[in-house]
C-alpha cells in the first residue's frame, strides 16, 4: 500500500508526460480521464447550448427534468439508448454501420496530444499539430460514408456538401497553421516545432501569446483560424450538410438511437478539439492570463486561487436556486438534489485550494476555461448568424480566407526573417 | 522512485506489427481491386494508407507519416468519395469485371519480385545492395532534419526538386483549371 501510494506521488511529481515517460499505467489513467472528462463536457454542453440558445431567444428552454432542466441531458441519453435502432432496408448495411464510430474515433483519437498543461498530455508527438489536423480530417470520410451508405437523396447531398466544404476550409485552417509554425522558430536555434507543448512554451519563451504577435499578423491568422475551425466542424453558420430547414438532418437523417448520438458526441468532441487547437496555437494554452502585466509571486497565488473561487461562486449559484426553489413537497428531491450539487461543487471548490493541488491543476483550469470561452462562442455564432448559402461559403473559402491566408503566411516569413533580409540587403549594396 | 525509471515499454517497431501492417496492407490492396463497389474500394484503399502511414511511424519518420494521413486518407481520398458517390452502384454491380492489362501487370510484378530477390540476397563477398542502416538522430528530430535537407542553406541539397515538384503541382491545378472551364 504504502508503495502504491509513493508510486503516485512519484508520478504526481514528474516533469514530464506518460508518453514521454514511456508509462503505460499512467497513460491509460490519464487517457481514461480524457474520456470522462470529455463525456462530461459534451452532456454539459448539451445542457447549455439548449439553456443559452433558449435564453437568447427569450424562452425558458427545459425546466421540467430536475432542477432548471439540468437532468435533461441524462433523460435525452437514456431515451436515445432505449430508442429503435432503425437500418434501412436499402442502405449498405457494413459501411452504415461503420461510418458512426469512424467520426467517433476521429474525434476521440486528437485528445492523445491535446496540451492541458506542461505535464498534463497523454504524450507529446513531434508532429503534434499535423497529427491533430491528420486526425481530425478522417472525421469527414465518417460523415461522408454515412450519407452515402444511408441511400437516400438527403444524406447524399449533405454528405456531397460536407466532403466540398471541409476539403476547402483544410486549405485555409493549414495556411493559418503553417504562419504560427514559423513563429515558434523564432529562438537563438532558430528551429520551430509542430509539438503541441512545444508550440506553448514558444509562446512562453518569447513572452508573447501568438494572437498578439507582429501585431496584426497573428490575429489576422487567429481569425482565419476561427472561422475555418466553425465550418470544419459543421456547426451554424456554416452548418449546411445537416442544414434542417433544407436537408431534413443532412448526412445523419437515416440515423436514430444510439448511432445518431455517436454523431453527437463526435459534432461535440470534434468542437473541444478544434477550440483546445486555437488555445494552444494562440491563446498561450494552459499558461494565464496577464503573464506579463501582472507577474510576481503576489499575483501568481492570487491567479492560482481562481480555479477555487470559480468553483465556490458556482457552488454559491447552485445554493442560492436551492434557496429559490418552490416550498412544495413535490419539488423536495429536486431541492436536495440541487442542494447536494452545490455542496459537490464546493467540496471540489475546496480541495482546489489545497496548495500541492492548487499549483498542479491551475493549467488544466486556464485550459479548460479558454476552451469554455470558445465553446460559448460556437452556442452564440448559432444563436445570431443565419446560415450562409453554398455558393457564399464556397466564396469565402477559396476567394477571401485562403488568399488571406497566403498573404499572411508570406508577409509573417518577411516579418519573422527582416533582420536576415536587410542584411542580406546590404550585403548586396556596399560594394 | 522517479518515473522515467520505471521500466520503459519495448519498442513498437517489433515484426510483430510489421507482419500485422503488412497484412492489413495486401488484404486492403486485394479488396481495392476485387470489389465491384467502387465506394466499398475506396474504403479499402483508405485502410490501406492508414496501414502505411503506421508503417512510416515504424520507419521512424513520423512526419511522413502524418503527411500521409493528412493528404491522402484525409484529402484525396475525399475526394475519391465525392466522385465516386455521384456514380450509379446499382450499375456497376451489374457490370462483369474485366482486365485487359494483365500481360503488363505480369511484367510489372516479376519486375518488382526480381528487386525484391536483388534487394535480399548477400553476395559472396558479404556485399548487399541495401546494407542495414541505423539511425544517426533521435525520433523526435525527424521534422527537422527534413526541413533541413529541404531548406537549410548549409545541408539543404533538395531545395531545386522540391520547387520544381511544387511548380509541377501548379502546372496541374491551372491546367485542371482551363479544361474544365471554357471561359475564365
């Protein structure tokens, strides 16, 4: 027992990824955490895209299972696993059954390099960032197959549509990529890295999160990034291969049960994959904000307790609505129910306050709350923008992001290689 | 007890995986050519590249394989699929299969099996034509070792081929371009 716990402690107190440590038990902790968490993170969302959109339209959204509807994303997996599992009779029955857990697996797979902190990555591939771009592009031979196999006119043109817009928004996501590859390779060796770490702590050594880097090239490249990364996972405004008013559901219409919620689960994985790749390559990924503004020792415990008090501020939100509840016997397990969840939430609240605790969590809470910020964007892009049409979408991906996109790569190469380029200038001109 | 002491995992580089890649590869050639579903085909094609891109991993050269996986499991191959979609199944299935080239893919696989017998056979004098390499850098180096034989001004020496095969691409796309237009 006693070994087993100094087993831990000695990992807890690494430096260094399970990968990289070549530890197969503390990988597999490590990958079994990325998938509850992910889980967790994919019902929550369910539950607040419905809130917020509902609340941005001037409705309730649900309010009838549990407290303010926060049981509902528990109810709507249960219906789904109870639900028929419809096969059509003229659909090809392998490639059907196949394409879900394609998407799926696509999705999952990326979080293998995703960086929550120095330490915190299942393991750090060289190709990092290639590997999450590679990856994450297999979801659309998914979402292909599953319109194609399902033989029947509205899968297929959602899956034509999809295939068309993810090939032509890689394009300009790559250019984006590649200007801030560049930018890591600006150090004393002068060599850059596709490593998902690596391209973090590049953003540490030059004090700098790339957003603002030769400012305005790194936003420029932020926003085509942003954009790109909002039509490559499907989503409003750019939601045209499942669009409902048109397409019924797009590429998943013939699905229902459990296969449809592999696609959920994978449209929601795939969006925190895409954001954890905008945090890492411009938002400085786990480090905090301010690095520069407000640093010393002062500042770093009052950034270290945030985790804590965010987590006591909501357990004090969950309190307070218990406190809101109606008085009626009928409403009693649900007032217990929410009372129990707020005290969860500040037990966890608690413990994030305990320093040993408190120093090794604080990246994963910075990325995990970047993440967040992106993830209520994609609810709000929804909620405002209305859908583009495919010609328009076709216009601005191949006309206006990847022109851009080429202008920035080359105008960051310049901008990066100056001193060279003058000196090399008059080298040419003193003779 | 420090981590990086425990003792590590073996290499992924066994035969083990290479025989099981190997075999993943030939059963999803066979099935590229012998399905009468060309959507089915590019199924099997798209094993069979995901099956290479491992086998460049084992290779230790990482960065091709990921440029594998991003060109052509995640982009050719899409847009294989959205052609190959617009075809009529129902009709192809019909189709009797043929081969009209078998004498040339004769020649083909006897030329390939005699390199592969000149590839594996020593001389008596101990001289093969492939002598067994090492690595000389660690893994993690691979990208950049590449980009320093394709553009560092010291150790780059493929910097010419690499514009003249990019300057080809663009040949391509701009003629793609002014077949399938009439009018630009």
């Amino acid at each position: 027992m006693h070994d087993v716990v100094q087993y831990i402690q000695s990992y807890l107190e690494s430096n260094q990824t399970p990968g990289a440590a070549g530890n197969f038990f503390w990988a597999t902790v490590y990958i079994l955490l990325v998938f509850v968490g992910l889980s967790i993170a994919v019902i929550a969302m369910n539950w607040l895209e419905r809130k917020i959109l509902a609340h941005m339209q001037v409705r309730l959204g649900p309010m009838r299972v549990g407290p303010h509807g926060l049981l509902q994303p528990i109810a709507d997996a249960l219906k789904l696993l109870l639900k028929e599992d419809i096969i059509p009779a003229e659909a090809d029955k392998v490639v059907f059954w196949v394409a879900p857990f394609i998407v799926v697996l696509a999705a999952f797979t990326v979080f293998v390099v995703v960086p929550f902190g120095p330490t915190h990555a299942i393991t750090d591939m060289n190709i990092g960032i290639l590997f999450m771009l590679g990856v994450s592009s297999l979801s659309v031979l998914g979402i292909v197959t599953a319109g194609w196999a399902s033989n029947s006119h509205y899968p297929l043109i959602g899956a034509l549509r999809s295939s068309a817009q993810m090939v032509s928004y890689e394009v300009a996501m790559g250019l984006a990529v590649v200007s801030v590859i560049l930018m890591t390779s600006l150090n004393e060796a002068s060599t850059g890295t596709l490593s998902m770490i690596g391209i973090v702590q590049a953003q540490q050594a030059q004090q700098q999160w790339f957003v603002f880097k030769f400012f305005p090239l790194g936003l420029i490249g932020f926003f085509i990034f942003a954009v790109a990364m909002v039509a490559e996972t499907n989503r409003a405004p750019f939601d045209l291969p499942e669009a409902e008013s048109e397409l019924t559901a797009g590429f998943h219409t013939e699905y229902s049960g459990f296969r449809w919620s592999l696609f959920f689960l994978a449209e929601y994985s795939a969006m925190i994959a895409v954001s954890s790749i905008a945090v890492t390559l411009w938002l400085g990924g786990w480090l905090r904000p301010f690095p520069n503004a407000l640093q010393g020792p002062t500042w770093d415990l009052v950034f270290s307790l945030i985790p804590g008090l965010t987590f006591l501020f909501l357990a004090g939100m969950a309190f307070y609505s218990t406190l809101r509840m109606p008085k009626h016997p009928l409403f009693r397990v649900q007032t217990i129910g929410l009372a129990g969840f707020g005290a969860l939430l500040g037990v966890i609240g608690l413990i994030l306050f305990i320093p040993g605790v408190r120093l090794r969590v604080q990246d994963i809470f910075w990325f995990s709350a970047k993440v967040a910020a992106f993830m209520y964007l994609y609810i709000w892009y929804r909620g405002t923008f209305p859908r583009y049409r495919f010609d328009q979408l076709m216009k601005v991906g191949w006309k206006v992001l990847l022109p851009t996109g080429l202008a920035l790569l080359i105008l960051t190469a310049l901008v990066a290689m100056r001193g060279e380029l003058l000196a090399d200038v008059r080298g040419v001109w003193r003779p | 007890m420090n981590p990086a002491a425990i003792p590590t995992n073996p290499p992924v580089a066994t035969p083990f995986f290479f025989y099981l890649l190997a075999t993943v590869m030939i059963i999803g050639g066979i099935l590229v050519i012998t399905r009468k579903n060309a959507v089915h085909s590019a199924m099997a094609l798209i094993t069979t590249l995901l099956a290479q891109a491992a086998l460049y991993l084992m290779l230790y050269a990482p960065f091709v394989a990921g440029v594998q996986i991003i060109l052509y499991a995640g982009g050719i191959m899409v847009l294989f699929l959205f052609v190959i979609m617009l075809i009529s199944i129902e009709r192809t299935e019909k189709e009797r299969q043929f081969n009209k080239q078998w004498l040339v893919g004769i020649a083909a696989a006897a030329a390939l099996g005699g390199l592969f017998i000149a590839v594996y056979t020593t001389t008596t004098s101990g001289r093969t034509l492939f002598p067994e390499g090492k690595l000389s850098y660690a893994e993690g180096e691979n990208t950049q070792r590449i980009a320093g034989l394709l553009f560092d001004r010291a150790t780059g020496t493929y910097m010419f081929a690499f514009e003249i095969a990019s300057l080809l691409l663009l040949v391509a796309i701009i003629g793609a371009v002014v077949m399938a237009k009439k009018r630009i």
